[in-house]
C-alpha cells in the first residue's frame, strides 16, 4: 500500500519563554485512502503536530515524507507549491471569504495553484460542489449559507487540486450532530471511492470511533 505521509522521529520544542519540549519522537504513517483520526486532551501536542504535518511549521527535528519525499525544510516557496497541491485543509471555523459567492471560495487555492485555466478552474469548481449536493449554492454569497453548507463548501474547496491528502482540524466541532454525521459520510466516501487519506484532529469520540484508526496523544508522545 502506497504511504501518503510519513512523520519520522519528529521532535518539536518551544523555546520561549523556557525551553518545553511539546513533542517527541513522534513517528507514525497514514496510508492511501486510509481515514485516522488524532485524540488527546487539549495541550498534548495535537495542533502543533498538525502544524508540522501541513509543512506550515518547520523548525522541528526529524523528517517529513509527503507522497514518498522528503518535504525541505529551507525553500518556503516550494513548501508553499507543495501544500497546495497535495494537501486539502478543513478547519473548525470554515474561513470563507464571505463577500465572494460559494463558487469563487471553491476555486481560489487552484487559482493560487495555477496550473490550469480560469474556465477548466471553474468547471472542476462546480464538479467538487456537484459532488457534495450543493452545486445549487455556486452563486450565492459565503454569507447567505448554513453553518452545514459552509463546511460542505469548505471541503469542496480543499478538494480543488485534487489533493492525496486532507488534514482536518476539529472540521465538526461547531456543527450539531446531524451536520457532524454529514461531514463525516462525506469523508468517508472520499476515502472509499477516490483513495483519498484523511488525517481528523478531534475532540469527538463517536467521530473518532467510526475512522480506520486512532492516534492517542498524550504530553507529546503518540499513546497508540
């Protein structure tokens, strides 16, 4: 099976205002189409792994694989080409730009991306709203839709490079239950029908339940 991410050895310290060593020797693998969830009470080190993981934090001991490479350390520009374009990120808050519709949210980080035209853009754009049942929102503003819609729109907007990954952060903590169950089916048809692997921080235990494995974090060390 084709590893996604790697993290070997990784040790993480904060050096002010004294010296705390927040994680150590962290080494797991995620695995293609493979959906693990990250546990652990708040402090464990769980967003600032997430931080080293999405290559956004590189002043860490130990390496990082991204599809079989080592991610650099030193080049922020090629950091910032490759999390573009192999990583889809979901947050607990969806930051969409709510003066622009639904459509131009999805379409931004392949802008940014620039490897296709602004028509082939938008087309792909529709195709990932399509398949999260909200194509009927493209042009409405961010602001005119639900709590649910937004994280939808939010994941369609991590999908639009076609990325190998998603790292998502608490994606269901701010949805009731019945959005929470949505977000979840939807990641887990992503896993099952196009191979893609997901990498879920949460504090929701039915969440976590229901993924292929979980991480336990404990002070900086990785539990199970």
């Amino acid at each position: 099976m084709d590893i996604v991410l790697e993290a070997k050895h990784i040790d993480k310290y904060f050096r002010k205002p004294v010296d705390f060593h927040v994680l150590k020797a962290i080494s797991f693998q995620i695995k293609k189409g493979e959906f693990v969830s990250i546990m652990g009470k708040s402090g464990c080190g769980k967003s600032t792994l997430l931080y080293i993981l999405s290559t956004m934090d590189t002043d860490y001991e130990g390496q990082l694989y991204l599809n079989g490479q080592l991610v650099p350390k030193q080049n922020q520009e090629h950091l910032a080409y490759l999390r573009n374009k192999h990583i889809g990120f979901v947050f607990q808050f969806h930051y969409l730009l709510s003066e622009f519709t639904v459509l131009e949210n999805v379409m931004l980080p392949a802008k940014k991306l620039g490897e296709f035209t602004l028509p082939q853009i938008e087309l792909n754009a529709l195709e990932k709203l399509k398949m999260l049942n909200i194509e009927h929102l493209a042009n409405k503003k961010a602001s005119q839709v639900s709590g649910g819609e937004k994280q939808r729109v939010a994941i369609a907007r991590a999908l639009i490079n076609n990325p190998t990954l998603i790292l998502g952060d608490e994606p269901t903590g701010n949805l009731d239950s019945h959005n929470a169950q949505n977000v979840f089916n939807i990641f887990k048809t992503l896993c099952t029908e196009q191979g893609l692997s997901l990498l879920i921080v949460t504090h929701d235990e039915d969440f976590a339940k229901k993924t292929d494995r979980i991480i336990e974090m404990e002070d900086g060390i990785i539990r199970s």
